[in-house]
C-alpha cells in the first residue's frame, strides 16, 4: 500500500491533516507556496495557534516521517497520493469563494504528475468544482486516467481539529464516475484511513457533487441553528424573556438537540459566514438560489446580534461612545483558537471605536493577529489591564479564564460597574452580587 502522503496548503486544515497522518504513520511531505510557512512548520513551529497540534507536529518532524517544501516537483515525485488542502476564501465584494488557490495547485501539480496517484479534494469548494478539476488532470497530468480525483471533505472544528483529524463523525469520499477508477479510489482510501474505519466512523460513498455539499449543507445547518437562537433571543429581548432558559428547555428534545444552540454574538471565523455565502453564490449559478433564500436571513440575524451589542453598549454609556472608555474581553472568533477572520468580538470592538470611545482589548491567544487586523484600537496584557477605567466591559468570546474572573476583582480597576455579557457565560447572580449592572443578549 501506498505510504507516501502529500498534503499541499499547509494553512489550517493543511498543517493539522499532514501532522495528524504523519502520527499515524505515514510518511508525509507538507507543501505551500509560502516558504516563510514552511520554514517555521520546517522548524516544528506551528504559525497559528491550536491545542495539541504543536507537539504532534514537532514529533512527526523529529521523526523525519514529516517534511515540508515548496518544490511541486518534488511532491510529484514523492507522492502516492496528494492532499488538496488550500483556503477557498470569499471573493473581495462578493459572496462567491476565490477559487484561485485551488486551480492554481491543480495547475501546477498535474502536469507534474508521471505516475499513478489519487488526489483528494478536503478544500471546501462551490459544487461542481471536483468534476471540473478531474477533467483538468484527466487532461494534463502525463499519467492521464492513472491520476484519480476523490472528493473527501474535511469537517474539522478550530479548537478541536487534532480530534477532528483523528477520530472524525464521518468521512465522505466523493468517487468517480468511472467504476474501475472509483473503486481503486474507495481501496485506497479506506485503507488510509483504516484506523478510524475499524475504531467505527462510518465510510460514506457517494458521487462528487454529493461529498462536495454534505460539507456545506453541514456548515449551512449549524449556521442556522446559531441563527434560530439567536432570533428567538431577538424575540425574547422584545417579550422580556429569557433566551438562556429557552434554549436549555428546546435542549431536551433530542430531536432539537443543544449543540450549536448556544445564544450570543453569532457566529465569525474562517468558515461559516464565507461558506453560506458561497453557497448562495453557488445556488444562484445553478439557477438553484430559492432553494437558499433563507440562508440570506441566517447571515442577517447573525450580523444583526453584533449591532444589537453596540447598542446596549451605548444604551448603557446613556446614549453616546464619545470620550468613554470600553473595555473588551476576547478578540478572537471563539476560544480556544487565535483566529480573527470574521472575528464577532472584533468586530463589534472596531465598531465602538469608530464611534468615539477609546476601546482596550484583551485576548489570552490572538492579542498579535488582532493587533494586525485591527491597530487602531488600544491592547491589555491582561483581563484586568483591559478593563481599566471602563465604563462598560464587553465579554465578546467566552475563553474560560472569563468564565472564572473574580466580579470584585474587576470591580476594583473600573470606573463604572457595566457589564455585557456577550456570550451568556457568566453567572448574573455572582456578577449581581459583587455590585455589576450585568446585561446580556437575550435576557431580561
Ligand atoms: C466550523 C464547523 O463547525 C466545522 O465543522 C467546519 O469544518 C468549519 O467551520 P469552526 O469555524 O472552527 O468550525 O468553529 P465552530 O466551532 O463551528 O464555531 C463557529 C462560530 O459559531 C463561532 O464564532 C462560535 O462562537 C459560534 N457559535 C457556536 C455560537 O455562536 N453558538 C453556538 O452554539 C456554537
């Protein structure tokens, strides 16, 4: 069996998927354009920031069962079987995805490409893309139908992505037409991720356009489930009830379930606001965009959620930013990771800030990339650093040493007791009880 792995892209899912089978195994050689990446990654550092990943990386390097270049020629030569692993980004001004990376590493790779091998597609791409790139490599690649396009989604989670790797809900592979070529595909496959098959995760088979919309019709159901929540906390706001309570009482439906149920700011980051979008885009394309009308309201309530905390804001500053100190706990998308991207917390901090307050951030994790994204506003050390002469403290991303803060400790540094609580994390009656005006999204 084929050992010899490339994975090319080694951003997120690149750099977490190559060290995760270099784990398992494999020998595997990491590829990107961006050659300051691969000498970090080189060098076993891991240039972003997740649990558990550096390590892993660092053995897999030590080992040498885990490489990384820049050369496409000698990942050609090396690989029995490449890993598609490159960013599908939203189009600047539009809400398709930027497909440039993806055809520009199949560009590259497949008249490279002598001998037998299978390429497997994890990106997230518009629909349609496979059967595109499968024509492309059928066409250029010197080994002509020996080079094989499987479709096998990727569905990790930031924060969680070495589990996600390792110990997946499902894997999809996309096969295909031809019978003879998809079933030396499935063989292939199965047997790479054979660990995880025999530990139980279900091995689905299907076309390409099929593995190519589980994961967005995936990301396309978690957003509207935040979005639902998030709507009925609009509702609660206006009823003057309480979303938190509501949200615990749909939990016990298993039918509902309490995951991705959670009320707050929304939902930001890499994936979920670009893929919906990309996904109308796409729909549209396909003459198809009715069917998605409602993803349109999924986005708006979630955009809705980070205006709706200026507001409070404001409300509770009596009406106006102008000369006020804020002070805002986390920047990044969520915890547990140092991404900005589309980042609610920092949103809603640059929105402030225009507004004429003076804003100070704190972050435990993404305090350099926020500092990139966003250099006009003021950065703290520390929760407490933050929070220093505030007349309003925002908790935007609920990191867990937010959760734990002591009320009077941050009593003692403010200059006004003002608390959102912007993820309904903390625990009103402690925050009450210590002397804090504490409001919420969706609560009375
Ligand atoms: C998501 C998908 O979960 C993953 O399967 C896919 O491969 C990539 O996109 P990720 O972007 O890492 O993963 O984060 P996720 O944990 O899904 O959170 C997305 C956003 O939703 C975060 O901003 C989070 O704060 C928000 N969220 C999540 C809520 O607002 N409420 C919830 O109940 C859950």
């Amino acid at each position: 069996m084929a050992h010899r792995l490339t994975v090319i892209g080694t951003g997120y899912l690149g750099a977490t998927h190559a060290a995760c089978m270099a784990d398992l195994g494999f020998e595997v050689l990491g590829v990107d354009v961006d050659e300051e990446r691969i000498a970090r990654l080189a060098a076993g550092e891991l240039p972003f920031y997740e649990p558990g990943l550096e390590p892993m990386l660092r053995k897999g390097v030590e080992s040498r069962r885990l490489r990384f270049t820049s050369s496409y020629p000698e990942a050609a030569e090396f690989g029995d079987v490449h890993f598609l692993c490159v960013g599908t980004p939203q189009k600047a001004g539009e809400y398709a995805a930027d497909l440039s990376a993806v055809d520009g590493a199949i560009g590259t790779l497949a008249p490279l490409l002598r001998r037998p091998c299978l390429v497997v597609g994890k990106s997230t791409v518009p629909v349609g893309t496979a059967e595109r790139l499968a024509e492309t490599l059928a066409r250029t690649a010197p080994t002509g139908g020996d080079a094989v396009l499987v479709w096998n989604p990727e569905f990790l989670r930031e924060g969680f992505a070495v589990h996600d790797t390792l110990r997946p809900d499902r894997i999809v592979a996309g096969l295909p037409p031809d019978q003879g070529a998809a079933d030396h595909a499935e063989k292939a496959l199965r047997e790479i991720y054979r660990t995880m098959i025999a530990a139980g995760t279900p091995f689905i088979t299907c076309d390409y356009p099929t593995a190519e919309l589980v994961k967005v019709a995936a990301n396309a159901f978690l957003a509207t489930k935040i979005s639902f929540i998030n709507a009925m906390a609009e509702v609660c706001e206006a009823a003057r009830a309480d979303v938190t309570k509501l949200s615990q009482a749909l939990a016990h439906d298993d039918r509902i379930g309490g995951r991705f149920l959670g009320p707050g700011l929304g939902f930001g980051g890499g994936c979920l606001p670009k893929d919906i979008r990309a996904f109308m885009a796409r729909a549209g394309e396909l003459g198809a965009d009715q069917a998605l009308t409602f993803l349109r309201e999924v986005d708006e309530i979630n955009i809705r959620r980070r205006i709706r905390m200026v507001d409070l804001a404001r409300q509770l500053l009596g009406g106006s930013f102008a000369g006020r100190t804020v002070g805002v706990l986390g920047a990044a998308f969520k915890p547990d990771s140092d991404d900005v991207r589309d980042s609610p917390a920092l949103d809603v901090a640059a929105s402030i800030r225009a507004q004429g307050a003076k804003v100070t951030v704190y972050d435990p994790k993404a305090m350099p990339n926020a500092r990139r994204a966003q250099p006009s506003l003021e950065y703290g050390e520390s929760a407490l650093t933050a929070a220093e002469n505030a007349h309003v403290v925002l908790l935007l991303t609920e990191w867990p040493e937010f959760r734990d803060m002591d009320p009077s400790a941050l009593a003692e540094v403010v200059a006004e007791r003002n608390i959102v609580d912007g993820r309904n994390t903390l625990d009103p009656e402690r925050w009450r009880a210590a002397g804090w005006n504490y409001r919420a999204l969706g609560r009375p």
